[in-house]
C-alpha cells in the first residue's frame, strides 16, 4: 500500500504531536461513512497499530491504516497547501465534494 504525505503535511503531523506533547505515536488515517459523498477521511494518533493494520513510513510520519480503509486509500497523497485542513488526492475517490473533505469511490 502506498500511502504519502508531503513534507508540508508530514511537518504539521510532528508539530501537532510535539503540541499535544505525544510520544510513541502513530497517525491512524482511516476513511469512515459520512460527508456528502458518503466517505470521509479521519486522521488521529494512536499509541500502536491494531494486528490488522498496515504500517506505512511517510516520511517522519508513520500511518497506521486498517484493512477496509487500505483499499480506499492506495496511492493517496496528503497535503497541507494552504491553512489548517489537509488536502488529500486519492486516486480512487470517483467524486469529491468542493471541501475535499468527502469523497465517492
């Protein structure tokens, strides 16, 4: 699975953790039913990675993905070009919505 997040992106990640003083951490990024397409995306830390996950290195960033989620997410691209909300360019999203925030597979 292929899974990356630019520099930019990567280096809002590390400062939101050092912020909420977090250590030992992984970025979980997860798609979940909602949004106006019916698919959105969740991005919070955990402490570890579930048996089913998938542990990608992006970077400085390591991302924990479950299986559901894997299929919808292979070949992403997270990024953080402009204020606080991450952009994310996924390949298998068919139809997104304006925000970017939900898609449609």
């Amino acid at each position: 699975m292929q899974l990356t997040l630019t520099p930019k992106a990567a280096e809002a990640v590390v400062a939101r953790a050092r912020a909420a003083e977090l250590t030992d951490w992984l970025l979980r990024v997860a798609v979940v039913s909602g949004g106006c397409n019916g698919l959105t995306y969740d991005l919070y830390f955990v402490d570890a990675a579930g048996p089913e996950d998938t542990v990608v290195e992006a970077g400085p960033v390591r991302v924990a993905v479950d299986a559901a989620s894997a299929r919808l997410l292979d070949g992403t691209v997270i990024d953080l070009s402009s204020g606080p909300f991450f952009q994310f360019t996924n390949p298998k999203a068919r139809k997104t919505c304006s925000c970017g925030a939900s898609f449609e597979t």
